[in-house]
C-alpha cells in the first residue's frame, strides 16, 4: 500500500517558538514515518506582510534548518522553499479566479492582521489563504498537521478544492484531492508567557512572551522567572480560572515527554517557586540537542544547500503534474 501524503510549513519570519515546535513540528516528526512528506518553508507568505529584504533569505536558511535539527527525517520527508516551486505562484492565480471574495473577507487572521497594519493592507494578505490552499492542493495531499489556529484555513482550503471539483471535474475523477487537517489537542495553542489568554505569537512586540528554539539557557531562565503566574496554592490543569497555570503545566507535560497525569500528580502541592526552575531546567535541556544540532547544519552549509535542491526538485515534480491536471480540466491549451 502507498503511504498517505502529509504537506506542512511555517513562515521563514524572525524566530521558531515553542508555540510553533509543540503546536506544529514536534507533530510532523512523530508521525513522519507513516507518510510520504512535503514540508515547505513558506517564503512567499512571509512577504504579505511588510518584510526585511535583507532577513529573508538568511530566515529561510535558518527555518530549513530547524526542520532538520528538530528531527525531520530525510528518508520520508522532502524539504524545501516554496519560491523555489513555481507552480506555487501559478495555481494561486488559478484559484483566485474560482474564489468568491467574500470567503477570503471573513478569515480571522485576516481580520487580526489587516488590523495590525492599519493602512498598509497588501492584496497578498487578502489573498494568503489561497496561496496555502496551493501549496496543499498541488501534493494532492491527505493530511495537513498544523496548530489550531490554521482549523479555518483547512476549512477554505476544503471548499476551494470542492468547488473546482464540482465546476471541472467528472464525478469519478476529481480534478484536487480533499485534504484533511490534523490537529493535535496537546500543544494546538501555546499561550503567551505574559498572559495564558493570548497565543504565543512571532509578532508579540515583547520577547517576553515567547520562547524560541534558539534562545540561550540564560533567556529561557529569564524569561521563565519573569513569566505570569497567579497566587493560587498548588498547581492544577484544566481551571478556567487559571489559563497561565494550564499553559505552563502543558509546557512542562510536554517537554519532560511525561503524560498529563503524572504531572498532575507530581505539581498539585507545589507553588511557583519550586516549578519555574523545574520548567525553566526542562526547557532547557529539551532544547539543547535541537541547538546543538541545528549548529552543525548551519556549520555545512553545502550540505543544507543540497537538501534543499533535492527537495525542490522532487516537489517541482509532484506540484508540475498537479497543476498540468487542473489547467487541463479548466480548459487551457496545452504547451506542446
Ligand atoms: P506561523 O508561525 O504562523 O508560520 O505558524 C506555523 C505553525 O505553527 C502553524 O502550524 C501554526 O498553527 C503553529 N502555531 C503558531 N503559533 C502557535 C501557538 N501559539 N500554539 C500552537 N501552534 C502554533
Ligand atoms: N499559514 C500557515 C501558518 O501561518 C503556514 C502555511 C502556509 C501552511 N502554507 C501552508 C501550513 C500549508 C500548512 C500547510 O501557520
């Protein structure tokens, strides 16, 4: 039987945060070995919103890098840079011409973000839903392992492909693949360290509320000390009362790797003091292998170069025979 296909990335903006490991890539390394993977680093949509020329291509390194040094595997993942594969740009223009504006209006990261940038709204911030549903529709993929708060975008991505289906393709021979999401309930929403009702968010102007994997020992000990807590006795999971308690104890579930109940158990007599430096300990030394690792990549930079060109070349193939499939039934004539 051919394994089923999964397709995922992260933006290449500014650092990789715990919300975005627990949430995102720790799920893409446990279930590797079961799929055939696609894992992008999403370039283009890291410029729908105003970006630094001179970061970009240094922060697509550094991301392509922690894939690998958080423990991707070669073997059964493909990595590689959206720009590098055209067909990204051009099933984009495809589905936007099938895509009723209205769906895009009422995305809610939408609507957060085009509030954040006030005046500046880009149309590719408008349009960054369709350029995902691109990247997932061309690998014709079944699974799409992401944090909770991409649910919507899997949802429009859903219907986009439905539609195309329904307008240009026959009944047995769907011209795009349904994709499924697959949404961890552990790690689906890292809060803010700063405020357990907010996400953990790259674009938090303070530092303080996230931690990222390549902080330093010393930051993530800062960072942890200066955390919000609250002045209830005894530490427990699940009191709405208490959403920085819940985000922290989920922290430390998964970091140390141990299951809910045992941290229960292990937390329910302590007070802040005594856990911020076991939570503070188990960051750090769950992130010093990813680190050490990610050092020696960035240390053999043929290497990642290579991996890379691999990986851009293989996908270019599975994206070129999607996108050949869809400008057919849309009625294009063929380049011969
Ligand atoms: P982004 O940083 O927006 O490129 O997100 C990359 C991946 O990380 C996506 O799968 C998100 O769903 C996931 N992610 C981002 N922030 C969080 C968070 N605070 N908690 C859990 N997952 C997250
Ligand atoms: N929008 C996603 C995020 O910010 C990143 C992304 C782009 C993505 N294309 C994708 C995730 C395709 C999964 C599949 O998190």
């Amino acid at each position: 039987m051919t394994k089923q296909r999964v397709l995922s990335g992260v933006q290449p903006t500014g650092n990789l945060h715990l919300g975005n490991y627990l949430g995102a890539i720790r799920n893409w390394v446990e279930i590797q070995q079961e799929y055939d993977n696609f894992f992008c680093v999403v370039d283009l949509h890291a410029i729908t919103v105003p970006h630094d020329a001179k970061a970009l291509a240094d922060n697509t390194l550094t991301m392509a890098a922690l894939y690998l040094a958080c423990g991707i595997d070669l073997e059964c993942s493909n990595i590689f840079v959206q720009s590098h594969v055209k067909a990204h740009s051009e099933l984009t223009w495809l589905l936007n011409c099938i895509t009723p504006l209205n769906w895009l209006e009422r995305m809610i990261q939408f609507k957060e973000k085009a509030l954040k940038q006030g005046e500046n709204v880009s149309v590719g911030l408008l349009d960054y839903p369709v350029l995902m549903a691109a990247d997932i529709l061309l690998y014709d993929a079944d699974k799409v392992p992401v944090g909770e708060d991409q649910k919507q975008h899997l949802e429009l991505t859903r219907d986009i492909a439905i539609r195309i289906n329904d307008k240009f393709g026959k009944k047995k021979e769907p011209v795009l693949k349904i994709p499924d999401p697959l949404i961890r309930k552990e790690g689906a929403r890292v809060m803010s360290l700063t405020d357990g009702t907010k996400k953990m968010s790259k674009s938090d102007p303070s530092e303080l509320g996230r931690i990222n994997l390549l902080d330093p020992p010393d930051a993530i000990k800062k960072k942890i000390k200066k955390c919000k807590t609250d002045p209830v006795k005894g530490l427990a999971f699940d009191d709405s009362e208490r959403p920085e308690c819940n985000n922290l104890l989920t922290l430390y579930q998964l970091l140390s790797g141990k299951t809910k109940e045992e941290v229960a158990t292990e937390c329910q007599d302590m007070g802040w003091g005594k856990f911020k430096p076991l939570l503070t300990d188990t960051a750090i030394a769950a992130l010093e292998p990813i680190q050490n690792k990610y050092q020696e990549i960035m240390d053999n930079r043929d290497y990642l170069d290579s991996v890379l060109r691999v990986g851009a070349a293989k996908a270019d193939d599975v994206a070129n025979a999607t996108l050949a499939r869809v400008k057919n039934a849309l009625g294009f004539l063929p380049n011969l």
